[in-house]
C-alpha cells in the first residue's frame, strides 16, 4: 500500500476541518468550493518582509497575481503595500481595481501588447522588458504618451541558457545603450529560474548587482534587480516524502499511472526562508554574502513570490458522489473535476493526501486504513483528482467531503473550465473574528 502523505496545516485549517462550516457550504453552494484563507496571506507577506528586514537589504516584495485569480489577495496586497507583478492588461486591470497603485506593478511576461505597455507607462508601472523589439516598440510610444517608462531589463540566465524568455549579453548591450538614449527610466535588471536551486539565485543576482554598476556607469539610474519567484513551498513532513520517494511502484496508482515527475512536496527550506538563505550565502568564488553586495551596492532586492505569499491561504473541497469498489481498493467520484487541481494537467500529480470529513458517524467496521483513489464527475477516463491510492482512515461514504489542503497556489483556477456546463467552483473567503469562530463571504471576482 502506498504511503500516506498527510499535508501540513494550521491550527486556523484545523479547526474549520471539525467543525460543521465546511458542510453547510457545500449544501448551500451546492457543489465544489473553494475556501481562501487572507490572514495567511498576510502573515506570510510579513515573513518575507522581516527577512528583508533581518538581513538589513532594502527589498521589496510583489505578489504574482498569476498564481491565484482570487480578488481578496490582490486586495489584500493594497491594502498592506505590497507590491503586484502582473503579466496581462487583464491582471493589470483586476490590480488597479483592487487598489494596487500603479506605482506598485511589475508588469512581466513575453511579447506585451502595446495596449498593456500603453497601460503600463500611464500608470507609472514597472515594466520588465524581455527582448529587444519589446524595448523597440516602447520608446516611441512612451514619447507618443509624453512619458518616461520605468524598465527593468530581463536578463537570460546563464545557467538555462535554453530558456525562451530574457536578453543575451549581446542583447543586454544593444538594450543598455537604447536606454541611455530614449526616454526611459531603467531602473535594474530581472531574471526569472526555474526550480529552486538557492545557489543559481545568490550567483546571478551578486552578476546583476556588478551589472547595476556598469550601467550607472553610463548614466542609468540602475539601482534595482528582481530574481522573480521560485521560493519553494512545504507541502509534507520529510520523513513521508522520503518513504513516497523509496518506496513508490505502479500499482501504487489506479491503472497503473506513470507521470513525468512531481513537484518538490518537501523542502527543507522553502518561503521566507530561502529568501532568507539566499541573502546569507556568498556567491561561487566569494566570501560575502549577496546582501552584503546589495548594501554596499546599494541596491534594492525584488521578489515576486505566488505560491509561497499563498502556502496555507486556501484549500478546496469536493463532496463525494459516489463509492466503486474495485480489487483491494475503491474509486471515488466527487462533485467536481480536476481542472480545479491544476497539478493534473501537467502530466503530474497533486499528491498531498486529501482529508477525509465524514458526512456523519461511522460503524468500527469500516474502520481503515482504506485505500481509494479520486475520480471526477466527468465521462473522461484522464479526469482524475488523485491517481494515487489514499489511505483513508475510514470507508468513505456518499455525503463525506473530501478537503485537498494547501491548494492557493496555482492549483485552484489555473486550468479552471466550464466542462460539461459544471459551474466553477466559487471561492469563498473565511475569516476569523472575535465574536464568532468564523465568518465568510464570497469572493468579490466572480468564479
């Protein structure tokens, strides 16, 4: 049997899984939901400020509006001061209407439209150009607009030089001097890895800092770099993940599934803390570390973390529809498909173990463990939450709810659809209050 690979989560998550909340939703929503967690939120933007703090680097933090498109946390960024990194006129939209200052967007992504970049330096945004017939096409129309554009060059990193996004050394020289000349604030590089390797990070972040003081060199204000996201989350203990790891065979999974691989489900170091780790490590062939460089540089760090400013400020919750027993094992089938996983349709697996709350009491009979995987309300044999054999404590039964923890950070809305008319789960925001364990709302975007 496979192991079991049982989430974190927080005594706030916990205490919404006993009580009767969650049920009452979803009689009275009437399918899947959504449940977005704000307060988290605000705790972990707090983390990855104070380890700014710590480290006493003048840093910034932006939340990538891609990784949920819930309106409270975009709302939530306002309010605190965070900053926002969107990457669509759409997103930048949603950010200004949610409060978000101008002022405070990055705006990111490939090939921008010229009605975003428009957008984008009427507003006084931060733009991170990508290549150079994106810079081409901002000059003039930053002259047209009578505005000077604030840009950050996005750089390729050297250790994925294959990547399809970011300037050359080549480029980056054509760029710099197109800068000096136009009517343009450039205020810093970017660069975006992926994966999560601490060391790449600390190495072309202390590269773009010497880069920073070649370009102020030639007249630019360059005072500022951004290394993007990529600040793993910690899903699962590390001892169960080892066990997953070592232990894990085909017939672990319904029919016998193979994937091209699985997110990272534990980090030793994830968050705040490996902003906090790449601050504190020297870079290959140094002795001082990157925040060091920065403050004597001084320049200003910027990071855009998603899934780890959402690590525990969500989770979703199907209702089960149906009970099929097979050899040694059954398949559920909830009210709900897995677009709501987004994880699914990447050839991979969200592989926390979901949580099991019973619709009522149980007979010991059908005490586990009880080994099932999770099907979708749909008629495609690929539509499956979890391909995986869960453990379940206890037989599920029709009416039990089925609660996937954790799941804000892209996993909710990525790949969201319509299929088969089934309406998208709506998202609704719980919150603590003094007077009440909890009180809830939906969500001002519509689902």
């Amino acid at each position: 049997m496979t192991t079991t690979l049982t989430a974190h989560t927080t005594p706030e998550v916990r205490s919404l899984l006993s009580g009767t909340l969650l049920h009452e939703l979803g009689h009275g929503l009437g399918g899947p939901y959504h449940v977005l967690l704000p307060e988290r939120f605000d705790a972990n933007a707090a983390a990855f400020r104070e380890a700014f703090a710590q480290a006493g680097v003048d840093g910034r933090v932006y939340y990538a509006k891609k990784a949920n498109k819930a309106a409270v946390y975009a709302e939530q960024a306002a309010v605190s001061g965070l900053g926002l990194d969107v990457a669509s006129h759409g997103e930048l939209r949603e950010a200004l209407a949610a409060g978000v200052r101008g002022e405070d967007l990055v705006v990111t992504g490939p090939a921008k439209a010229d009605e975003l970049l428009r957008v984008a330096v009427l507003q006084g945004a931060l733009i991170a150009v990508d290549a150079l017939d994106e810079l081409h096409r901002l000059l003039p129309l930053a002259d047209e607009l009578g505005r000077r554009a604030r840009v950050l060059l996005r750089r390729l990193p050297p250790e994925q030089p294959h990547s399809r996004f970011g300037l050359d050394d080549a480029e980056a020289v054509v760029a710099l001097r197109r800068c000096a000349e136009g009517p343009v604030d450039m205020e810093g590089f970017s660069f975006h890895l992926s994966g999560y390797d601490v060391r790449q990070r600390t190495d072309f972040a202390a590269e773009l800092v010497r880069q920073c003081e070649h370009a102020r060199a030639l007249g630019l204000r360059a005072d500022r770099i951004s290394i993007g996201g990529g600040f793993a989350v910690d899903y699962v203990q590390a001892e169960d993940w080892r066990r997953f790891e070592e232990s894990r065979r085909p017939e672990h999974f319904h029919a016998e599934k193979s994937f091209g691989g699985f997110y990272p489900y534990h980090s030793p170091v994830a968050g705040p803390d490996a902003l906090r780790t790449v601050l504190a490590t020297a870079p290959t062939g140094g002795s001082t570390s990157l925040a060091a460089l920065l403050r004597a540089a001084g320049v200003t760090l910027l990071v855009e973390p998603g899934r780890a400013l959402l690590d525990q400020a969500g989770f979703t919750v199907f209702r089960v529809r149906g009970v099929k027993e097979r050899d040694g094992y059954a398949i559920l089938t909830v009210d709900g498909s897995s677009l709501s996983l987004s994880e699914q349709w990447f050839d991979s697996e969200f592989l926390p173990d979901p949580v099991l709350v019973p619709a009522g009491t149980r007979p010991a009979a059908d005490a586990g463990p009880y080994p099932a995987c999770v099907g979708a309300a749909t008629c495609l044999e690929s539509d499956m939450l979890t391909w995986r054999k869960i453990p379940f404590p206890t037989r599920p039964a029709v009416g039990d709810l089925l609660v996937y923890l954790n799941t804000a950070g892209y996993q909710m809305d990525s790949n969201e659809s319509p299929f088969h008319e089934l309406p998208l789960p709506p998202k609704v925001v719980v919150e603590h209050v003094t007077s009440a364990p909890f009180r809830w709302r939906l969500d001002r975007r519509p689902a």
